[in-house]
C-alpha cells in the first residue's frame, strides 16, 4: 500500500478516514438532485472537510467518527456520530392561488404528522390552512404541495445532533440527539456550523477513552457532562415541546438529558 499511498498524496489526493480517523463525511443530495433543499449538503460538507483535513489523514481520534450533512429535516441522511441537519423554524406560508392547480389536497392533509393541516375555501378557491400552533416546521408537506413554501433563506436554520450510530459487537445502536440548535445556514463556508462541529469534535477527542464512539463517551459522562465540557448551553430549543411528544420524546429535561 505504501507506494499507492505515496502516489496518491504526492498528486495531492487525501488519503485517509479509515481507523480511528474523521471518515468521509456521508451526505444526502442537495439541489443538484433533489426538490425539497433547505441548504446545500455538499457545500457545508466541502466546507467541514477542508477544515478537518488533519483529522481526516490521521488515526488519533479515541475511535472513528462519522459526520452527516442533510439538506431537509425529513432527511435521507443517516445516524452519525456528529451531524449537520437542517432546522426550519418557522410554520409554511402558503400560496393560496397555486394549491388547487398543483397539490392533491387528501395527499397533503395525510402527509402532516400532527395533523396540522386542513382544507379550506380561501378566496373562493379550494385551498389548505394551517394549524401553526401543532405545526412542528417539520417540512413534509413541501414536497407534495410545492405552494406550501418552507425554506427560506432568514428562517431555515443548521442544527447540530450528536450521537448516532449502528450496533456493533461493543453496543445497541443508538439515535441522535439535537445539541445545538438556530446555527446559521451561511455559504459559502459555514463558518459558524463548523466551529461547532469543532468544538463538539475536539471535546471528545481529549476526553473520550480509547474506543469509545461519540454515544459512548456521552453515555458515560452523561449529558450535563457533555453540555458543560463542550462549553453549550442547554436551552428550550432543544426540548421536544410539540403537542403529543410527551408520550414519546424528551418531554423535560430530567427524563432524556
Ligand atoms: S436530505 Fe432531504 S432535501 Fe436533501 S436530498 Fe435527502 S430528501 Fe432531498
Ligand atoms: S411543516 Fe410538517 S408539521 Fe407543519 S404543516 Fe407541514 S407537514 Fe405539518
């Protein structure tokens, strides 16, 4: 392998992200390929990976770590141990005029899963309303009814989840968890979400046991330890507090954090 190796990295290809190392980070399509985008994956990917080329070409990491970017929050995008989702933050506006040529109103009204959309006469026209204290901004209307805007360039925000990864013979698979939130969607470098990976990524790296995947660490320092060591505060944003999430998600603090 040593003369690939040297071959390669003299023609100034990167080799790297096996082992313990930053692997190549894993990211959904963008809107090259896809219709419903709240931000550019391979940009933010390009963008993370230049900062982390260090991480990437070396095995000094306490084990691997993978990273995620995905452009929506329905996302196709995987479990990671740190990943870059988009966060809408606000309810769709809806363009009126444009539902009843464009969108099968029943598809729409069964796609929301708080049930959060109705239809409606508005302006004589048959059209859609929308409950804005159920809506969760999830973003699954959008694509079967493209009236029904969500992204936008102010209010479609970057979160940071933490924590995901398959099962392996060490431990169950576990999901991620949202641990920053409101990030700014900001090309054409992402400066903010980067310095957060960063910061998250390197906490762990000085502090995590050797073997321990990012779930791991967290699980044995548990997560006040987590927010207090990489310097985040814990705030209401990262709470589940839409209406039905008690039976399921994390509906305090003292429950699933
Ligand atoms: S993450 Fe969402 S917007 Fe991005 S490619 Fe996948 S389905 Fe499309
Ligand atoms: S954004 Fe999600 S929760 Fe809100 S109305 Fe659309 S499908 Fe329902």
């Amino acid at each position: 392998m040593a003369p690939l190796i040297e071959a390669l990295t003299s023609n100034g290809f990167p080799v790297g992200g096996t082992g313990n190392s930053v692997s190549a980070i894993a990211h959904t399509q963008g809107w090259l390929h896809c219709d419903i985008p709240g931000t550019d994956a391979s940009g933010a990917v390009k963008a993370l990976m230049d900062d982390l080329h260090a991480e990437f070409i070396t095995e000094e990491m306490p084990n691997r770590v993978h990273l995620s970017t995905s452009c929506c929050e329905i996302n196709c995008g995987g479990q990671a141990d740190i990943a870059i989702i988009i966060q809408h933050t606000k309810p769709p506006k809806i363009n009126h005029d444009l539902v009843a040529n464009m969108c099968e109103r029943p598809t729409v009204v069964a796609r929301c899963p708080v049930a959060a959309i109705r239809p409606a006469m508005v302006n004589g026209k048959p059209s859609l309303e929308i409950d804005e204290a159920k809506c969760m901004c999830c973003g699954a209307c959008y694509p079967p009814c493209p009236p029904m805007q969500i992204n936008d360039p102010e209010h479609s925000k970057l979160a940071i989840w933490v924590g995901g990864k398959n099962s392996n013979a060490r431990g169950k698979p576990t999901f991620m968890k949202m641990v920053a939130s409101g990030l700014p969607n900001n090309p054409p470098r992402w400066p903010e979400v980067s310095a957060m990976v960063k910061k998250i990524l390197y906490t762990y790296k000085n502090d995590a046991r050797s073997w321990e995947r990012v779930a791991d660490w967290i699980d044995r320092i548990g997560w006040p330890a987590f927010f207090e060591k990489c310097d985040l505060p814990f705030t209401k944003y990262l709470i589940d507090d839409w209406r039905g999430s008690r039976a399921s998600l994390n509906a305090s603090t003292h429950i699933r954090f």
